[in-house]
C-alpha cells in the first residue's frame, strides 16, 4: 500500500457545476505524495460522473466513495475520515471544501506547521496585510457570531473555526473522528471540544494552531439554508450540554 504524505477528503454535495476540475488535476500531477479522497453525499446532479472521471486519470492517488443517502457535510467529512484512516495510509489526514475557496495548494502548505508538538493545524479567515479574504458580509457576520459563542461554550480564544481547512496527524483520527457528530454543519466546533475533552484544555491547545490563510475566494451558493440560523441556536445549546459533561465526567 503506497503511504502518502497527505491525504484530502472533500466531501461534495450537487457539485457537477462548481466542481473545479482542471485545478485538481494540476494539483494531482504536481503532488504525487497527497492523494484525494472524494466523498459524494448522493448527489442528485452528474458530480458522481465528475468525480469518477477524475478518480480514472488518477487511480494512484484519487479515491472515491459514496453515502448511500444524503448525510449532510460533518456525517460525509467523518465517513472520508474514517475510510481514509483504514484504507489511506498518510502521515496527516485534512478535509477540504469542493469548490476550494482554500486552495488546494494552501492546504498542503498547513504541513509546515505541524511538529512534535503541533498535531492540529486549522486555517483562518484573518485578514492581514498582503492576505485576500473574500465573502459575503452576512457569512462574515455569521462567523463572529458563531465564533463568539464558542469562545465562550469552550472557554478558548478562536478566531475562525468554521474555515473549511483543517489538518490532523494520523494519531488523532480516532478520537476525533469515530462518534458520530451532533450538528450537521457545526460538527468543526464539536472537534475542538473532542480535542479538550480528550487532553485537557491547557494540553489541547498546545497542540493546536491558527493559520491565517493567504487567500480564501467565496464562492458562493452555500449548502448552508439561511432556516439553518434557527437550528443553530440548538445546536450549540447541545454541543454546550455535552462537552460540559465531558469536562464533568473527566473531573
């Protein structure tokens, strides 16, 4: 079995139109240590025509599998991650958004900041001096809220959590990634608190780290339903409820 150095799932949803396609075949011919893994969430359009074209000019290094039913983006991120972690063998595991708002290329760049100590490294939406950030004003409003809320529900100061990005060593596959997860799209949050609850607050956050990313492009039509902003509110009330008990249970 080939080892890579990286290994990308990318869940995709109804992306035939979107799919940017020549960007991942540069990207594959240029990188013959990272291998993709797709993961259609019973699409209803041709994406799983797109991806099966993709998976046949790379057999090496694309792997390609399916839900058999609509999950949802943490179920379909989960699933890539467990079959990749007993199938794929990679030194770090990442997931990455379809229509690569992140770029493929920046992920792999987050490698370089994973060491002995840092085992989680996560991509930012920061803007700074020579970065471009790119979307609309309601999902920048959307994402200090939300950030707000986990700033204090897990008692850590993050600035993005919701960014697309996300890089782990194969190590913490498991304790991240075996339960299922209680929100449909803020499963990233319920991550770092599987991070806490499993090292500790102090231990956790010394191996986690905040990249600002270079260039992050919006490129609109969010999965996301705008009668999700209702259901969020329970959602974090639940996620709040369980990792209190966690701590709880630790203690």
């Amino acid at each position: 079995m080939h080892h890579f150095d990286l290994t990308i799932i990318v869940p995709c949803y109804n992306e035939s139109d979107r799919l940017p396609v020549a960007k991942f075949f540069s990207f594959l011919n240029a990188n013959v240590q990272v291998s993709v893994c797709f993961v259609n969430d019973s699409s209803t359009d041709n994406t799983l025509e797109v991806l099966q074209k993709i998976e046949a000019a790379f057999p090496q290094q694309v792997f390609l599998i399916s839900n058999d039913s609509n999950k949802g983006k943490a179920e379909t991120v989960r699933h890539g991650m467990c079959f990749a972690h007993d199938h794929i063998k990679a030194k770090v595991y990442a997931y990455l958004d379809a229509d690569l708002a992140t770029s493929l290329d920046e992920c792999k760049s987050l490698l370089n900041h994973l060491n002995k100590t840092i085992s989680f490294v996560f991509a930012s939406r920061i803007l700074k001096i020579g970065s471009v950030v790119e979307r609309k004003f309601s999902r920048f409003v959307f994402g200090r809220i939300i950030a707000t809320f986990i700033s204090n529900i897990l008692d850590i100061k993050v600035y993005d959590t919701q960014c697309g990005c996300k890089l782990f060593k194969e190590a913490l596959i498991p304790t991240l990634f075996s339960k299922k997860f209680i929100s449909k799209w803020l499963f990233d949050v319920e991550l770092f608190s599987r991070m806490i609850c499993a090292m500790g607050k102090v231990d956790a956050l010394r191996t986690m780290e905040e990249v600002p990313v270079k260039k992050w492009i919006d490129q609109g039509d969010s999965k996301v339903k705008l009668s999700y902003f209702f259901r969020l509110w329970y959602d974090l009330y639940l996620i709040r409820h369980n990792h209190y008990n966690c701590l709880k249970s630790k203690n």
